[in-house]
C-alpha cells in the first residue's frame, strides 16, 4: 500500500443530535477549511491539557460590532486565554456596550454620504450612532481620565486594568473583555492604544484639560516580553496586525533576553489574509519558525475564514467539550520591576 494513501476522508453522517463539538471532530477527516477548523479546536485544547501554559490571544478587526463581546468575555471567565492584546478599537467597542452603547445591523450596500448626514458611522453591514460615540469619549477625556495620574509613565496593561476595575465598580459582573479581564486578572495590552478613541480621548485630557498623561509603549513591550521569558507559551491570533506581531516578538526578545529558545509552542490562527502579499496577518506559521518566533515543533493550525465564523463555532466546541475542568492557570504580579509569574491549579 502507498504510505500516502493511509488515511481515507470521511464523508460527515448528518444527525439532528449532534453537539457541535462532534461535528467538529468529524470535519477533522474532511478537507479543506472544513478540516482546519477542526484542527484549530484540536490545537486549543491540547494548550489547554497542557501543564504551565501561557495562552496569548491577539485580536483584529472589529470583533466588538460584530457581536462577539460574550464569545470573548467566556474565553477569559473561563480562563481558556491568559493574555489578552488587541486593537484599540475592540476595547474601545468592548466599554462603549457595556456603558449602554450599542451597534446596529446595517448594509453595506447604502449611501454613505447619507449616513454621514445624519451622523451614522457604517463598519461594513453594521452601523453605530456617532453622537452616542461622541458623548462616551467625552466621558473617557473628562471623567474617566480623572482616575490618572499625571507625569505616572501606564503601560497601556495599567490603563486597561484601571477602566476594567472602573467598570465593575459601576456595572458588576458583565460579559465583557475589559471587565472579566479585571476580574480574571487576565492582562490586557494595546501596544497601538494611540490608535483608536480610546487614546485620542486621553489625548484630549492633556491637549484641553490641562493634564500630562502619558502612554509609554516600551513598558508595553517590557511587560508583555517578560512573561514569554517566563514560561511556556501558545498563541490564538484572530486576524492578525500588530496584535499578531506583538504577541511574536515576545518571543524573539525572550529568547535574546534569556538565551534559550522561548519560541511559542502552539499556535492558531483564524486569518483572511494571504501570505502571497508578504504581509504579517497573513504569514503562516511556517514563515515564523525562521524568525524563531514559533518553535519548530509546534503544534500549530491556521484556518483561512471569516472570524465571526470561526470563533462562535470553535469556542461553543471548547464550551462543550470542557463543562468542567481543571487547569494551571498563571498568576501575574505586577509589583515592581520585574513581575513574577506563578501557576496556580484552578477548577475552571
């Protein structure tokens, strides 16, 4: 018999009973992204079976509109990601819904300038209120900003931390990254925090009110790199961009800082992007073991699709597949110069 030719696909049988977690599985002897999706739930469990694993997630686009805010909240409750970084924009979205804003189904097939008459701002088929967007900056630049102090350098981590502790003091317990994250301690970082209103919010703090706030995106990278340096790592990246590229090179800089390779030891990615055009969001992980920023026996997955497809689906298989259990979480101290990390087992 061909050595290739050892293990036959197999068709998916149709049920009226069957979890979503099975049919995952069963996708896995399919093909194509069917059998990569699969795959990824393989991986991410694996990571989560697996003793003193730092799990990094890296999120893109604009997860918050697009009616993801509980499929994240649950992956942090449940502990199922241990480090949060992303753009600016979905903490942003995160705190405007939990605060009482909300995104509304559109089309993508309109007059823009029609919606720009009446002050709706369009992410594709969704829309939003802008005057409700304005009216929640004006609260981060005049209200919440009063929580900072000036001439202190934050890491965007400690700001983060500080609007999650913010938002649980005036709204308890809600499904929301920067809430259960806070709760969690689950850190969260956005190293391009400028980039968002999030940031052009604080920004309006020290242009008209007066103040010196100030980001310092090398605490960033300090903090973020250190926990690399301290354990084993996997990597869950939905899309890609500077979230994607600050979640690797934590591992370049820990193996430089450490002189051991600390290249990541799993890794997902649910991505649109191709890697033909030479870009980070959709280089494969492949490209990333010459970097040394995903370890040469990783066990790795990369599923080309839609994330709003993607994540509903793979985390619902997750839910499923662990109800109940146990995992080695890692605790962060971020007292002083140089934070310990400790792991603590935890019914999850």
């Amino acid at each position: 018999m061909k050595k290739l030719l050892r293990q036959p696909t197999v068709p998916i049988p149709v049920s009226s009973n069957k979890s979503v977690d099975e049919l995952l599985f069963e996708m896995r002897h399919t093909a194509f992204q069917g059998r990569k999706l699969g795959e990824a739930v393989e991986v991410w469990a694996k990571m989560l079976r697996k003793r003193q694993v730092v799990i990094w997630l890296g999120l893109a686009g604009a997860m918050i509109p697009a009616g993801m805010r509980r499929v994240l909240a649950y992956i942090i409750k449940r502990r199922m990601v241990d480090v949060v970084v992303s753009t600016g924009a979905n903490f942003y979205h995160d705190a405007f819904e939990v605060s009482g804003g909300k995104h509304y189904i559109g089309s993508a097939n309109c007059d823009d300038r029609k919606l720009r008459k009446q002050r709706i701002d369009r992410i594709h088929d969704v829309y939003a209120d802008e005057d409700k967007f304005y009216a929640f900056d004006r609260w981060l630049d005049k209200v919440f900003s009063e929580q900072l102090a000036d001439n202190y350098p934050y890491s965007s981590r400690e700001l983060l931390w500080i609007l999650g502790k913010n938002f649980f003091d005036r709204y308890g317990e809600v499904d929301s990254m920067v809430v259960t994250s806070y709760r969690k301690g689950v850190p969260l970082f956005c190293p391009a925090l400028g980039d968002s209103s999030l940031g052009f919010s604080l920004m309006f703090a020290n242009r008209r009110g007066g103040r010196n706030l100030i980001l310092n995106a090398l605490k960033d990278v300090d903090e973020s790199s250190r926990i690399t340096e301290k354990s084993k790592t996997g990597v869950v990246y939905v899309g890609g961009g500077t979230p994607k590229n600050f979640i690797q090179q934590t591992a370049v800089i820990a193996s430089y800082q450490t002189r051991h390779d600390r290249s990541h030891s799993f890794a997902i990615q649910f991505t649109t992007d191709l890697p033909v055009w030479g870009g980070l969001s959709g280089c494969t992980f492949e490209e990333a073991q010459s970097w040394g920023k995903v370890s040469a026996n990783a066990r790795m997955a990369t599923c080309y699709v839609d994330a709003t497809i993607a994540l509903p689906i793979v985390v619902h298989a997750l839910a499923e597949r662990f109800k109940k259990f146990k995992r080695e979480i890692p605790i962060f101290d971020w007292e002083g110069n140089n934070p310990r990390l400790t792991f603590e087992k935890a019914k999850l």
